[in-house]
C-alpha cells in the first residue's frame, strides 16, 4: 500500500495544495494521522484515504459548493 505527501495527494485528487489543506482545516474531508518521519511530522495518505477524499470531492462543481446558487432562467431563443 503505497502512502502518499499531501502535496501528491493533491495533485491525485486534481486540487491545489492550498485546496487540500483548507479542506484538511474544515474537517471537510477525512484527515489521516500525522506521522514522524526523519524528525519532520506529515500526514501520509493512503489510496483508501485518497478514494474516500475523492468521493466527498466530486460532489463539489468547480470546488464549490452549489447549494446557494441561483437557478439560471432557461433561455428565450428571439424571434427572427
């Protein structure tokens, strides 16, 4: 099982670091343990931990949630 920087797991998930790290922040997504490596503490993601981030994730359009958005008008196609 391979464990990956959350700098990788970003870029596997399609966001940006900062991204990431706000979802992380929001308790958006679930967050794996942090772990001491070579004296530095990092978070190691899983490719479970990356499938259960991806899948909150797709519920988002552009990552953002839509909730709030208004509902566009259909379109009146003008009368030639």
């Amino acid at each position: 099982m391979a464990k990956h920087s959350t700098r990788e797991a970003a870029q596997l998930l399609g966001v940006s670091m900062a991204t990431i790290n706000r979802y992380v922040a929001l308790k958006t997504i679930p967050v794996p343990p942090l772990t001491q490596v070579g004296g530095v503490t990092v978070r190691l993601w899983s490719d479970r931990a990356i499938a259960k981030a991806r899948a909150i994730l797709g519920g988002f359009a552009d990552g953002r949630r839509t909730r709030h958005r208004k509902a566009k008008e259909p379109r009146r196609q003008s009368e030639r």
